[in-house]
C-alpha cells in the first residue's frame, strides 16, 4: 500500500497517448480507400469505405473480409451500381 507521502510526489503531467506506426496492409488498404473515395465512380459505397476505413485507424489491423470488402467495390464503378433485379412486378395478380 501506497503511502500519502508517494502519493504526493506524483506527476500530474498529461500521458500522452503513443501512437503507433501504420504497418503495410493498413497502410495500403488506407491508400486504396482515400483513392476510391476520390473517384465519383464509388461513392454508392461511400457509407462502407468510411466505415472500414476508420476501423481500420482505430483497430490497425486490416481483416480478410475489409480486403475482400474493397476489392469488389474498386472492382465495380458506377454502371454497375444499379439495383439488382428484385422479382416479377406483376406477380400474384
């Protein structure tokens, strides 16, 4: 146990939080989604690349499924961003 008199030769001095450097995979996978958000060709996956990217800053660690993830978005532009076929109009009348 502590006594009061340690306890006052304390720094009350801020720590300041250590930040590490970004290694290579966030780094590049960071690179890609400033350049797709750049483009007006994918910002139908605006909501996604923000997301991943501010993952990938507060955790620095890049998952499978977020490479996955910007690999089918840069590989669609906009004309592919149309919705998807949804069924017969017409049906059940």
């Amino acid at each position: 146990m502590a006594r009061i008199e340690d306890l006052r030769k304390l720094d009350d001095t801020p720590i300041e939080r250590q930040v590490e450097a970004l290694d290579e995979p966030c780094r590049t996978l960071l690179d890609t989604i400033e350049e797709l958000l750049a483009s007006d060709d994918h910002l139908w996956a605006y909501g996604t690349l923000t997301g991943i990217r501010e993952t990938v800053r507060t955790t620095r660690r890049v998952s499978l499924g977020q490479e996955r993830a910007i690999k089918h978005i840069a590989q669609r532009g906009y004309a592919d961003a149309r919705r998807r076929y949804e069924g017969y109009r017409g049906r059940g009348r």
